[in-house]
C-alpha cells in the first residue's frame, strides 16, 4: 500500500509539473505572440501619439498626408518598423504595437497604441532652433520623469525610406542624446558633488585657490585656464561660475578630498571607473543609454584632474548630464527617472503599462545637494539673467574640446527652480562657433514654448 501511495503522490507531482509548465507557456505565448508575429510578417501594428494625441509613429504615413519634414526631428528617436536603426521608441516596443490577438488573430481595426510623454511640437521648434548646426537636446519634468522633449541633429527622414542611405550626415541613425560625450565644464557639477560630499559646505567655501592664468600641478604639468590673465584667488562659488580650470585642478590635488572618495561618489552617480567591469546601460522604455565612463588614477596626475574637469577620457551622456539635474533641483541626492511612455493600449483598446515616477539609489547626501543647487542657482542669477530672463534657472556651461582640438562642441546643462515649471534640461551644439546659435539662445525657445504648452494654456 506505501509503495502504490509513493508512486500516486509522484504522478500527482509531475502532473502539477506539467500544468505548470503548460501554464507558463500558455502564459508566454499570449504575452508575446505579438512580437513573433509582429516580426515574422508584416503585420498591422497601431499608432505612437505624443502627449497631445499628434501621432508619432504611422506604419502606413506618406508625405502626401504628413508633409515631407513631419518626422525628421524624431526620426532617429521614434524610428520605424524597418529595422534599420534598433534603438528607437518602436523597434523596441514593436511587439506592444501589433494589432494582433492570441485568440482572434490580426484585428485589422485594432487598437494597439504607445501614448508618449514627448511634445512633438515643441520638439519640431527645438529641432528647427538649431538652424544649420547640429547637436541634441533633452528636457523632463524633474518631479515626474516624462520627457517632454528629445532630439538629435542630423536625422533621417524616414518618409524617404532609406533611399538616401548613402548620403546621409554621420550620426543620422543615432539619437546623440543617449550617447557618450566629451561634457567639457559640466562635469564640474560632478566634481563639486564630490568636495561638498568629502569636504561639507562651511570647510569647502573656506578654501580659496588662486589662478594666475596657468596652474602648475603636483606632477609638474600645466593646467590651462580658459582666461589667460587668471582669475585670481577664488573660492568654490566664484570658480564655478568662472569655470575655473586652475582652481579645480587644485581642489582635486587637496589633501580633504582622498582619490577614493571621489571614486566612490563618481560611482554611486553611475560612472565606470578605469574600464572596470562591462560597460552598463540605462534603460528607458527599452531604449539604451549609455552610462558615464572616466580615468581616475592619481590626483596628482594631469589625466585625472582634467577628467574631474569633463575633459580627458571623461564621457557622459547628454541624457545622464540632465538627470543629475534632478537630484539636485529636488534637494534629495537622488536622480528621477525618465520615461517616453505614458501608457499602452491593447488591441481591444484596454489601457495597460501606465507609467509611474520612481527614482534611482542615493548618489549624494541630501545636504549636498541643497549647496549645489545654491551654486548653480548663484551662476544662473549672475551670469544668465539676461539671456535667459523670466526663468530662475541653475545651470553650467561648457566648451569641450574634440577631435584632438580641432573643434569645439557648446553644451549647456540645468534646471528651472519653479515647482510649477520643474524642467530639467541639457543642450549640446556640436563644432559649435562664436557668433552663431547659442546654447542659451535654443534653451530659451526650449523653455518658452514649454512654458506656454504647461502653464500657460
């Protein structure tokens, strides 16, 4: 009787197994049928609608109905159903698109949808504002993490269907705002972090390191300032907003702040340090962005203190640039996460995947960020009330050096210290020249037709 009751209890064993199994590959196929059949044919697939309901995304769209520029300034951000570029808003969500249902099939009048956080308005103003330059630009709403604008100069128009692949700029294919970038003096908003984190605010505005123009570090090489008549002593407020490259090669070399700590906080705020460890990612509805990466070997060392400065082997990422902006406009240490997708649609139209604010680990401490801010919000009452008037705004510049100095790209990170306008911003215009457009000039149409879309009407 044991015997006949252990061999009972093991097919009732494997026959839980087996409905489990069944019921996750039942669960499986159901949940992703559509992308299968979504790849595997051409298949119907829905619309992308931007925060207005203006579609994004038309699987079927034609000059004749769009215009012949209507999708230029997201072409390489939304992309299409061609496979041709991989990292855009529908090729990684294609599967949600697809007007198809497990157990009706292909519904011609489905009602699969992405509604996005993007205004596709704004972004066409943005896109334009760049004039004959090239570039990016990214702005979110800091407290909630929609984006509302994101951009990339050149991009491809994909209602010519590819056919002027070959004469297409560099970097067309490729939304720049998710890609590593030389960010120059805006990393001195990192490096700031760092000392107020290692050193605190009352010991940090103490020091007061002198430029003369040209610094000569502990390993006996020149550090340059991009003022060559100096700007005398300073302390930590004056040299950010000077950009003083003299005063922070000095403030790297200090005693107070160890190598290791600035490793450490470099870290938290998601760099990867001396090409340890694979190179990460961050994901946004899909999307891939790549993380920042430097070289922090020696404090005395020339590559170090200019990579603490965003020069050197230092990359950051236009989108990364702008999220540490939210830690430090909300006072928390922590970055808010960004998101394109509002929410979904199934092909019965049943609302599903909406979208809700949530936050990274903390990169610093809540203290630290309040003096940021102050330093920034100091910079932007000083130095851009005029170019960027009727915002309270906090920002740094900066002039990175490229293609072995041969050019320059202009970028311009910050925020709106509004609760009712919490936009956070970053602006890069590529081999940027003086006298053309500004990164002042495109964040005030930035800021202006945003402005009127969410407050004013």
């Amino acid at each position: 009787m044991k015997s006949i009751h252990r061999v009972q209890h093991l097919i009732s064993i494997m026959l839980l197994i087996f409905l489990g199994i069944l019921g996750f590959l039942i669960y499986k196929l159901q949940k992703e049928a559509s992308f299968y059949i979504s790849n595997a044919s051409k298949i119907t697939l829905g619309y992308v609608y931007d925060r207005n309901g203006d579609i994004l995304f038309d699987q079927n769209a034609n000059a004749q109905v769009y215009g012949s520029d209507y999708f230029l300034d997201i072409g390489n951000l939304i992309g299409d159903d061609s496979n041709q570029m991989r990292n855009t808003l529908v090729a990684q969500n294609i599967g949600t698109l697809a007007n198809f249902s497990f157990m009706l099939g292909e519904q011609e009048n489905g009602q699969s949808a992405i509604y996005c956080t993007l205004d596709h308005k704004i972004n066409q103003k943005v896109y334009q504002a760049f004039g004959s330059k090239n570039g990016c630009a990214v702005a979110y709403n800091y407290i909630t993490g929609e984006i509302y604008v994101c951009l990339s100069k050149p991009s491809v128009n994909i209602l010519n269907h590819y056919e002027d692949l070959d004469t297409l700029e560099n970097g067309s294919l490729l939304c720049k705002v998710f890609y590593p970038t030389v960010p120059a003096s805006t990393q001195k908003i990192v490096t700031s972090i760092v000392a107020l984190e290692t050193m605190g605010y009352d010991n940090l505005i103490q020091k007061r390191f002198n430029c003369t123009g040209v610094y000569i570090n502990l390993s006996n090489t020149e550090i340059k300032c991009h003022r060559l008549a100096g700007h005398g002593e300073q302390n930590i407020i004056e040299a950010f907003a000077n950009s003083c490259n003299p005063f922070f090669a000095q403030l790297v070399e200090d005693e107070e702040m160890p190598l290791e700590d600035i490793k450490n906080i470099y870290e938290k705020m998601g760099f990867c340090i001396n090409q340890q460890g694979t190179q990460k990612y961050l994901e946004i509805d899909g999307l891939s962005a790549f993380t920042a990466s430097t070289t922090l070997t020696d404090k005395t060392d020339f590559n170090t203190q200019w990579g603490c400065m965003g020069q050197g082997e230092t990359l950051v990422s236009p989108l990364q640039l702008m999220l540490w902006q939210s830690a430090i406009a909300t006072q928390s240490g922590k970055t808010t996460m960004p998101y394109f997708i509002n929410y979904i649609t199934k092909v019965n139209g049943e609302i599903t995947s909406q979208a809700q604010t949530s936050y990274s680990n903390q990169m610093f401490s809540e203290t630290t960020a309040s003096y940021m801010r102050e330093i920034m919000l100091d910079n932007g009452r000083k130095n851009y009330i005029d170019l960027l008037s009727g915002y309270d705004v906090g920002v740094k510049s900066g002039t990175a050096q490229v293609e072995n100095g041969a050019k320059e790209n202009s970028l311009l990170v910050g925020f709106v210290d509004d609760i009712n306008f919490p936009v956070a911003f970053c602006i890069e215009i590529d081999d940027r020249v003086a006298g053309e457009v500004s990164t002042s000039d495109i964040t005030k149409v930035l800021l202006q037709e945003l402005h009127e879309a969410l407050i004013l009407q």
